[in-house]
C-alpha cells in the first residue's frame, strides 16, 4: 500500500483511523480552530482511504465558505452604520420640515434688520460691543441657515471623501465614540493590550460610518436642489439590520419562561428550561460569543461534528443541537422576525439519524414483568408493593402515581376510576390533567381495599402512599 498521507492518522489505543487537517491562519479566527479533526469510524486502512476524500471536500468547502464569508465584527460595524444613516436621514428630513416659508423667511429678515437698527438707540448712544453682539447673534439664532449649512455639508463632504481615501479617520472618531457610547458597544477605541495603538475595531467602525456619512452628505445635497428621490449607492447600506442586536441566549430563555409562565405558546416546566440554559451555556463557551444573532449554519455544523468526533451519542447530539434551534426560534418570534431578517440560519439543519432499536429490547419481557409483580407484594412499604401494579395496568408515569390522593378515586357504576390532576403541586408532562380507570386486575389485588382504608380528609387530602407497610 503506498505511503500513508499526512491527513490520516490511527488512534493508537482504539485503532480508529482520523482525518486531520491544520485550518489555514487566515481562516481559523472564522472557523474557530486550529485543526480539523473526524473520525473515519473504521479500523480499516483501505476503507478509511476512500472516506477521507469526502471529508477532505467538506473541509475544503468550509475554508472556501469562511474566506468568503465576512467576519462578525464586520457584520456588527456595518450594522451600526447602516443605523448612524438611517437615524440622521430622519433627523435631516425631520429639520427640512421645520423650515420656514419663502415668504416667511422675507418677512423674518426685515423684522430682524429692524429690530437690530433699533434696540442701539432705545439703549442709548453708548451700547457695551458684547451686548451688542449677544444681540445680534439672538436674531441670527432666528433665522434660516440653511444655506449656510448648505456650505458646511459640501466641504465636509469634500474633506470626508479625502480622508476616506488616506484612511483618516479623525473627521469621524467623535462620533463613532458617540454612538459606542450611546449603544452601550462592547467596542473600546484603544487596543487594551496596547493603549498606544487604535483598536481594530474602532478604526472598522470608523471606516465605516465615513462610508455612510458620505452616502447622507451625497442625499442632503441632492435635496438642496429639490431631489428626493436619491437613495445609498454603496451596497453596505442598501439592505440589513439597522440595529444591532446584543440579545443573549439567556436573555431568550428567561423571556420564553415568562411567557411560559403566562400561559403564552406551549408551556414547559423549570427543568426543561434548566437544561435549555445548560446547553447553551456550553455551546456560548464553545463559540465564545453570548450573542444570538451572530449564530450561523455553519458555526453549529463545526459544534454539531465535534461533539459526533467527541463520541458524544447520536441522541445527545441531536437534543443540543435541537436546543439550540428552538432557543433561536423563540427568539425570532419574540423579535417580531427581526433578530434574523433572512430567516432562522437552521431552518432545515441536518441532525444525525437515531438508530432505530427493536422496542423489544428496551422494555419487560413478560416473565420480568411477572417477577417484579410478585416481588412487589411482599413489600412493606405502601408505595413499593402497590405503584409497580399500577404502573402496570395503567400506562401513567411513577410521579404521576405517587401524587394520587384518596380523593382521586372514584367509582361510576361498577367501575372504578383515578383522576390524575395538573396544578397546583402536582404536574404530569403533558401539563393536563386525565382520567383512567382502575384495571379489573387491581381490584381483583385488593387495590381499592386498600385506598378505602388510607385516611382522607376532603378539603385536606393527603397521598394515599406512604412507606410504611402496604396494610397502613
């Protein structure tokens, strides 16, 4: 056979056969580690020759998919600038619409000239120069500047569009810190492990927000000659969120309990949310990221696969994975479908198939059944000798058993009846409540002589199991 490749490689204790694959540096920042690894799940060489090449094309997909793809802190920056534009286009419009008339305006500057010309000599001859001034700049704060601003905006635009091009960003770092500020980023203008030198990061966002003032210098000019009908020529403003989304998977699930608990979509119990913060726990710390709307497809096929090389159980698997989809849905419902704009990013997500196991051997064989009926009625304790027997003969759960009260029996006709009940402290797992009759094989084992003889008080009841004596 000829020479081993350097992608493959045995495990010296199992005999499994891997592939393994160092991630190019320009890309492990993106796809979030140093190697590949995938086990080939055969001791056989030859075998384990032919897998590879399909898992080779896997990587060589993602590595193309990652180079191509933006980084997050790319998708954040432009999120923030396609926000900076959208909020001052408003405010431009919002101030168009306040401006007077063209025959107000008249009217204002020759009230205006008269007023001046006249408060000097009603204050007499000798007027302080800095009243004087006060005056005058009251008057102008009066008046229509918008052809002043006019002047302002084509220099800027002028001086944005040259520092633009050098990479200068000095015109625009008040305001990107603004908006750190305002938003509440995690974005810091100097690197903390180099206070000397600007943070990636903020020159990122500067870049950006240059692109986009510049875009809304371009719109207010067109509107200084009465076109209103301009829009964003650079692609990063034309669609996309305009509002960046720091929602945490925590803040998802306790949102989602709330509602659960009021009764709001399906409701689910404590522990089901507990384990929902489990997993997600472990899969923040895997991405290193709190944030769910930077989720993508591709981040959870690379957890997905590492918890299947890990030897995680195909089950497992599938209910992580399967929590981190539903913790996602929730929070696209609760944004009103705007933590993802283009859909949930695992709509359609392929899980590991769960091997298919014959009932069979998961459940009593009839002789098992038998032993564990007989053993139970040489018990002491009430609950040991009679919750096997109905466990039996009824389908309900052991907690649901165990919660039953005197108060829960009844009898219609000839028949005999338990009622299993949802609320206050007792739950089942669908969350209703149910009634089901009592098997003729219990009455015939003494089941309702037994409850018959447990105390009861109506509008106090107490378990009808206790672990003392099946008799008392």
């Amino acid at each position: 056979m000829s020479k081993l490749p350097d992608y493959l490689t045995k495990h010296p204790k199992s005999g499994i056969w891997y592939a393994r694959r160092r991630v190019p540096r320009d890309v492990a920042g993106v796809i979030g580690r140093d190697e590949f690894s995938k086990s080939l799940e055969t001791r056989d060489e030859r075998l384990a020759r032919k897998k590879v090449r399909a898992v080779l094309v896997g990587w060589d997909r993602e590595i193309e998919e990652a180079r191509r793809k933006p980084d997050l802190s790319t998708a954040d920056v432009e999120t923030l600038a396609r926000y900076y534009y959208h909020q001052q286009e408003q405010a431009d419009l919002a101030e168009r619409d306040k401006r007077p008339l063209a025959a107000q305006k008249d009217a204002w500057m020759e009230e205006a000239v008269g007023r001046l010309a006249v408060r000097p000599r009603q204050s007499g001859a000798n007027v302080d120069p800095s009243k004087a001034l006060d005056l005058m700049l009251d008057e102008i704060s009066n008046l229509d500047l918008s052809n002043m601003a006019q002047d302002h905006r084509r220099i800027r635009l002028s001086e944005l569009r040259a520092h633009l091009a050098r990479r200068e960003y000095a015109l625009i770092a008040h305001e990107a810190e603004h908006l750190i500020e305002s938003q509440s980023l995690p974005i810091t203008r100097y690197n903390p492990l180099n206070p000397d030198e600007v943070s990636e990061e903020f020159i990122k966002l500067c870049d950006r927000l240059m692109r986009a003032e510049i875009e809304l210098l371009e719109r207010q000019n067109e509107r200084d000659q009465g076109d209103f009908g301009g829009g964003p020529r650079d692609p990063m403003l034309r669609k996309g969120n305009t509002k960046l989304d720091l929602t945490s998977f925590s803040d998802i699930i306790d949102e989602q309990e709330k509602r659960s608990r009021r009764g709001l979509g399906r409701t689910k119990s404590e522990s089901t949310f507990r384990k929902y913060r489990t997993i997600t726990k472990e899969f923040v710390e895997w991405r290193k990221n709190p944030r769910a709307a930077t989720v993508t497809k591709e981040e959870v096929e690379r957890w997905r696969d590492e918890l299947i090389d890990n030897d995680f159980a195909t089950k497992t698997v599938r209910d992580k994975v399967s929590c981190i989809k539903s913790v996602l849905n929730w929070g696209q419902s609760q944004s009103s479908e705007k933590l993802f704009p283009a859909g949930v990013p695992l709509d359609g997500f392929e899980l590991p198939e769960l091997e298919e196991r014959d009932s069979a051997e998961r459940t009593y064989t009839v002789a098992q059944a038998e032993r564990v009926l007989i053993a139970a009625r040489a018990q002491e304790a009430s609950y040991k000798r009679w919750v096997p027997w109905m466990l039996a003969y009824s389908g309900a759960r052991v907690r649901e058993i165990l919660q039953l009260t005197k108060e829960d029996f009844f009898q219609i006709g000839q028949d005999w009846f338990y009622h299993i009940r949802h609320g206050g402290d007792r739950t089942t797992k669908t969350k209703t409540s149910r009634t089901v009759p009592v098997h003729p094989a219990l009455v015939d084992e003494g089941l309702i002589n037994f409850v018959d003889s447990r105390p009861g008080v109506r509008y106090s009841p107490t378990r009808v199991w206790t672990v003392t004596s099946a008799t008392g």
